[in-house]
C-alpha cells in the first residue's frame, strides 16, 4: 500500500533525509569529533582493548577452558571491530559506541557467569574484570565525545 507524498513534507521522503540541513550539520559535527586528537586516541585505544581482549586467553594462560576462550575472543573482536569502525566512518558508526559499556560489564561479570563451575582462578577474574573496567571507561568516553560536541554544537 502506498501513501501519497505530499509536497509540504520535503525531508521526510526517505530519499530527501540525505540532504537534509540537519543531516548535514549532524554529519559536519561528527567529522570534526572524529578528526580531534582525543578522539582519536580512544579509537586506538578500543581497538588495542579489543586486541588484548581477544589474546588475552593466550596472555594469561587460561586457553585450556574453553568458555571462557571464546568468549573472550568473541567479546575481544567485537570490540575490535566497534573501534575499527569508529575510526573508519565515524558518522555511521557513533551509535554503536554506547554497545562497548554493556560490552565490559559482561567481560566484568563473564568469569563467573561462562566457567561451567563458577569458580574462575584469580588471573581470569583480574584480568577481565580490569578489561572490562577499561572497555566501559572507554565506551563512556566514546560516548561522552559524541555528546559533548552535539551539545557544544547547539549552543
């Protein structure tokens, strides 16, 4: 079924939010978040996060149970990739920065939750409970950029 357009809705048309004065100006504002030096230093520093997450097994040496391997390989890729994609398209990828906190509480609470036994050793619970403090900081920072510029931007 299809609705007619009327001509008074100019920017609502799916077609039309591209051009959009808005668009343009949310586009502008997160290009010039994404290209400043703190932004970009958090970037890096997610990636490293999601690369040290992903090896972590192997760092620490707890490779031999496998729960919590892949999920720590799980959880370090996607981690990885969040900050791959911030710092290639930021403007498409700034509302996935908020994922990296729900991301680092599981890694907080993973070694309890995956170990079949629910009795993680001391180096799996110290290591992921400070990756994951780390990822959550570091989401919020991601956040806090985006939001700080938005609001910087209005006033």
């Amino acid at each position: 079924m299809s609705y007619p357009h009327r001509s008074s809705d100019v920017g609502t048309h799916p077609e039309m939010m591209g051009t959009h004065p808005e668009m343009a100006e949310m586009r502008e504002r997160l290009e010039r978040t994404a290209s400043t030096g703190p932004a970009m230093a958090i970037e890096g520093l997610i990636v490293l996060a999601g690369l040290y997450t992903a090896i972590s097994p192997w760092v620490v040496h707890f490779a031999i149970l496998p729960a919590i391997t892949v999920n720590n390989l799980l959880v370090g890729i996607t981690i990885g990739l969040i900050g791959i994609g911030l710092a290639l398209a930021p403007e498409r990828m700034f509302r996935l920065s908020w994922t990296l906190v729900p991301l680092g509480i599981w890694l907080f609470i993973s070694p309890w939750v995956v170990t079949l036994t629910h009795g993680a050793r001391a180096g799996i619970v110290w290591n992921n409970c400070w990756t994951g403090a780390v990822v959550t900081v570091l989401g919020l920072a991601a956040l806090g950029l985006t939001i700080g510029r938005a609001q910087r931007g209005r006033r």
